[in-house]
C-alpha cells in the first residue's frame, strides 16, 4: 500500500538518487529503471527500514551486478520512455567516464561511493555488504585501472575541456 | 586522478534530470510484480494442492462477492455520502471511474478474503470524490463491500477519466486526505483535500504550546461544497474532520517553500558559537513543526557549536538548538546539524520541550552520517553548570561541562539518567534520556509518544544529590 512517508522519501530523494544509479549504470534510461527497480522493492519493507538510502543503493549495485551475470537482460519499466533510448554521444568523447564504464559493477560502485558520495570506506563497505578491505583494494585497483585505461594527456581534457 | 575523477562524476551526474511522476511509476511497477508473483504463487497453488479443494467449492452457487461482509459501521457514513467535487454531477465521467476501479484495482485485489479489497462489479464501487482542486484532477474511488480498498487517481485539469494516473490504493478511513503535487518537480506546490461524510465538521486548529506540550483550540471551517480544499498551500495550518463529537481524522498541511525566519544565532547563556544560517534554517523548521511561522513567536538559540559526526562531509557538523520562548519561559525545541556539503540531519531526540533554560538540562543523540548511530550523547546544561553525571545501572559516569555543554558517548538503544551540578555541588536540574521512543513517535506532537516500549533498562530513580 503506498505509504505517505514513502512517497515524501521519493520525491525528496529521487534525483540524487537518480544521480548515482547513472554513474553506476552510465545510462540514463538504464538509471531510471535500476532505481524504479530498487524502490518498487524496497516499498513493501519501508517501515521496517532504518536506513533506506543504504538499502537501495545496495539493491541497485546487486541488480547492476546481477545484470551483468544474466545472458538475458529483462529491462523493468513502469512506462513507456517518452524519448528515444539512445544516450548522448558527447558521453563517449569523455576518456575517463568511458573508462570508469569499463570497470566491473562493483570496483566502479566503490569509486562513485568513495570519490562522488564521499562515503568513507567503513560506510561504502557497509552499504555494498562487503569488507572494508575489499572496498580499500577495489578503490586502489580501480584507480589503477583508469590510470591505465586513461592516457595522462587526456585526463586533463577531460577535467572540464570537453 | 581522484580530482580528474571527482570532476567528470559531478559534470556527468549534472546532467540528470528524473521523468515525470517518480513515485506514481514506483507505485504502478510495485503492483505489476505483486500481480505477478501473486499470479504464480496462484497458479502454483492452484495445481498443488488447491485445486481439488477448488473443484468442490465451485460446485455450490457461491458467487464471487458471497464472502463480503458489510462495511465496517465507522466506514458507512463516508460511504453513504453522496459524490463529491466539480464532477460529481457528471454521471459519465463517474461511470467511467467506477468501470476503471473495478477493472484496474479490483482485478488485482478483488478477493475479500486478502484483507481490503475492491470490487469488480462497477456498481460496487463508489467515487467519494471526483473533481478539479486548483490544476489537479483528484478522482477518490471505494469498493462497497467488505472492508473496502479506495482507489486515487490524479491528473491534469481537464483531463478525461482514461487519462488520469492511478496513484495508488489503500484501506478506506472514516475521513480521507490527499496531498498532491501541482508540478511535476519537487519544489512544486501541494494541493491538498480533506473529505469527511456528509454532516462532518471541519475544524482548524490554533496551537497554544508551554514548556510541557501543547494544546489546541479548534475554530469551525464552512465547507459549503461538503468538503474541504486547498488549491495551493502556502502556509501551515492544521485541521481535522469530526462526526459529532468523534474526530475522524487531524492532518497539518505543509507549503513546499517557506521564508526565512528570523533569529538571533548568539546562544544563550554563551553555550557554544552563533551559527546565523544554520540557526536560521532550523528556527524555519521549528516554526513550521510547531504552526508558528510568521506569527512572531519568539525564538532563542539554546546551543550552537561545530562538533565532530562520523561519516560527516570534513568530519564536523554545525548543530543548533532553537527553542520557541512560551509564556511560561520554555517551550518546543528543535536541533538541526548541517555538515561542510549542506547536507541536513536531525535526530528524534533532538526535539522536544524545555523549561527555562536557565534550569533546564537538554540530552539528545546527534544525528548521524553514515549507516551507524552517532555515539555522541549531547548535553545542554544551565549555563550555571560546571559539571553533569550520567547514570545508567549503577554506573555514574563523570560529563565535564564548558558553559553548560558536554557530552558522553553512548551506544545506541541507551536509557540513562543525567543530573547537572553547579559549583557548590547542587542539583540544578535532571532529565532521563533514552533511544528507546515509540514508533513514529513524534516529540513535538506529545500523544504520539505515549505508547510505551520495552526499555532496555531502566532510568535510575532520581533521588537526592549524593
């Protein structure tokens, strides 16, 4: 049964929400599906819930990874797209962010936890359900992988002059 | 690289706007995968074990709606009331409503034996209310049998009853409120609606708050269209329906944005750092929470400092403590805490009611950051104090104080008694704080709060000063 909480919780939180699936998933489309997703199943256990925004950025990281293992991807949505489906090209001129949409779901959810949300590593490890040294290595290696996927000169292009 | 990274998310991120109607579509997506997995459960049901249980039952005249019951008695004077709202004269319209519940809402909770449910014969179905609210069309449906399900629908002006989104469903209550958006965005205005039987009374409220609570007096609304509407909220006002002498229901409505509220940010009796916008903002919602924006209440900062939060942006956050100056010298308070990227918390137990500061004492649980509860119990003392004992089992537990402020860590679901002293040693004041609140406990609102919990432990028994 819709909650009146509930509803307040999602259209005060809704776009920065929105905001942080897109980073994990590098879609818009597949954003507002992943997080449509995570709240139509968070829902049925809103008031038992102590720490929503946690949970549901769990269960977007999960479905994101479970995604991914599928062959077959079945695509959740609530309506019909009013616009086409194809993202912006200008996201694919930007090295770093094509870069970071390489990396496996869960060492990019450590990055956009870490280094966009701000999360301490305690807190990112609590929120993907995995160990504070598996969030410190996956950040570590993360790094380490745009360093590699990223040549130097373009990283300074792609802070701000694209 | 953490920069280069930092930049491209923000510019990214930047770029993202949500569709229309965030929460509709949550709300439709959820009902589709409940009629799903009820579906399998069903069928699964259904060929297991179900169905030679089935096969004898459907051999009666049992029809599909022979297990309702009557509505319960407290529902029938909403049911019994005639159609509400611009359209309720418009028998196609309503007809087409009726069809549209009993097929949509009355196809997935048709079965009277699951808990509320609606109707799918259209003619079991009632529209309460259907009408234009401002620019929004609100259309309030309810099954007639049973313990009845509403069903809502929202959309714009004009549009026809196809057109209109179904918002969701519920059990009916005796009298029945909608807050809806005017906008799609979330800094919209609300519109809000407030329908009891025909006959209700509608009342607002004045709140006359002391130091112990509140309590209120209620002023008669005429409602000449039997009900009561707002096209768009732009102040806090809080009302209630009452059939005879039984109050149906008491909401508080909100308006999206709300002006600056003047403070003066200088604590008092010098406890901690004036913090003007943070005490601005938080005197904003105090005056909100309580009805008292742009009435001239009085406002005093009781505590302002910059204190550490785990999982806080720079590892501080700027708290405040604002309380409304009542005839008696105390009155509500509220605390806010803002960390270094504007990010806003509160605790429940940093509101509540005070008495004159001078002798009152003040424990809260600042608010937290990260998944875990802050650890830092807050003590707001009278500036006379120089030192505070914490009590918990037994075990007294030393809290220095600077001008009246302290504090002590504390795991969560803590109960504890804490005691103030001055100089000489005397008592000067004494307050049981505890984690342990009621569910959907409310601190400004005292009848929320009374249901009591388990407790963890018990406060030690307040006795004389050792």
């Amino acid at each position: 049964m819709p909650d009146d909480d509930f509803q307040a919780f999602v259209e005060q939180r809704y776009s920065a929400l929105l905001r942080t699936a897109y980073l994990l998933c590098g879609s818009r489309d597949r954003a507002e599906d992943l997080l449509q997703s995570a709240l139509a199943a968070a829902l049925p256990k809103w008031r038992r819930m102590d720490h929503p925004e946690a949970y549901l950025r769990r269960v977007m990281v999960n479905q994101l990874a479970n995604v991914w293992r599928r062959p077959i991807r079945e695509i959740v949505t609530a309506v019909l797209p009013d616009r086409p489906r194809h993202d912006p090209a200008i996201e694919d001129r930007d090295e770093l962010w094509t870069a970071l949409r390489r990396l496996p779901v869960r060492m990019r959810a450590v990055l956009v936890l870490r280094y966009w949300e701000d999360r301490s590593e305690q807190e990112t490890a609590q929120i993907l359900g995995v160990s504070v040294g598996t969030v410190k290595s996956h950040a570590s290696r993360g790094l380490d992988r745009l360093r590699e996927l990223v040549p130097a000169p373009s990283m300074a292009a792609a802070n701000g002059e694209n | 690289m953490i920069d280069e990274l930092r930049a491209v998310l923000d510019r990214h991120a930047d770029d993202i706007t949500p569709r229309p109607y965030p929460y509709t579509r949550v709300v439709v997506l959820h009902r589709r995968r409940r009629r799903n997995l009820v579906s399998t459960l069903a069928v699964v049901s259904v060929l297991l074990v179900v169905a030679p249980a089935a096969w004898l039952l459907t051999r009666s005249p049992a029809g599909p709606h022979q297990l309702a019951t009557p509505p319960p008695a407290e529902l029938l004077p909403l049911l019994n009331s005639p159609t509400r709202g611009s359209l309720a004269g418009d028998e196609a319209f309503l007809e087409a409503m009726r069809r549209r519940t009993a097929d949509e809402v009355g196809a997935e909770r048709g079965d009277p034996a699951n808990g509320p449910y609606m109707p799918t014969d259209p003619d079991r179905v009632k529209v309460l209310f259907a009408g234009d609210i401002g620019s929004r069309r609100y259309v309030l449906t309810a099954g007639l049998d049973g313990w009845p399900l509403k069903a809502m629908f929202f959309g714009h002006q004009d549009e026809p009853p196809a057109h209109l989104a179904q918002a969701g469903s519920g059990a009916l209550e005796a009298a029945e409120e909608a807050t809806f958006a005017i906008g799609p965005g979330p800094d919209d205005e609300v519109g809000f609606l407030l329908l009891g039987p025909v006959g209700a009374v509608y009342e607002e409220g004045q709140a006359q708050w002391s130091s112990t609570g509140v309590t209120r007096t209620w002023t008669a609304i005429a409602v000449p269209d039997g009900y009561l509407a707002v096209a768009n909220v732009t102040r806090i006002q809080r009302f209630r329906v009452r059939l005879g002498d039984k109050v149906l229901r008491e909401v508080q409505t909100y308006p999206v944005k709300a002006g600056p509220v003047a403070v003066d940010p200088a604590p008092y009796g010098g406890r901690g750092t004036p913090m003007p916008e943070v005490a601005g903002q938080v005197a904003s919602s105090l005056t909100s929470l309580t009805q008292l924006r742009d009435t001239g209440a009085v406002l005093r900062v009781l505590w302002s400092d910059e204190v550490p939060a785990p999982g806080a942006a720079g590892g501080l956050v700027r708290a405040v403590t604002v309380q409304v100056v009542t005839a008696d010298g105390g009155g509500p308070y509220f605390t806010g805490v803002v960390d270094g990227d504007g990010m806003w918390r509160d605790h429940l137990t940093g509101s509540g009611f005070a008495g004159d500061p001078a002798r009152a004492l003040i424990v809260m649980r600042l608010p937290s950051y990260t998944a875990q509860d802050n650890t830092r119990l807050q003590v707001i003392a009278p500036p006379g104090a120089v030192r505070a004992e914490s009590v918990q089992g037994g075990q007294v537990v030393d809290i220095p104080l600077v001008d009246g402020v302290g504090w002590r860590p504390a795991p969560p679901q803590t109960t504890l008694t804490v005691r103030a002293y001055d100089a000489a040693g005397a008592l000067l004041a004494t307050t049981t704080f505890t984690d342990l609140l009621p569910p959907g406990c409310d601190r400004l609102n005292p009848p929320t709060c009374q249901t009591p919990v388990p407790t963890a432990g018990t406060p030690d028994p307040v006795g004389p000063t050792p």
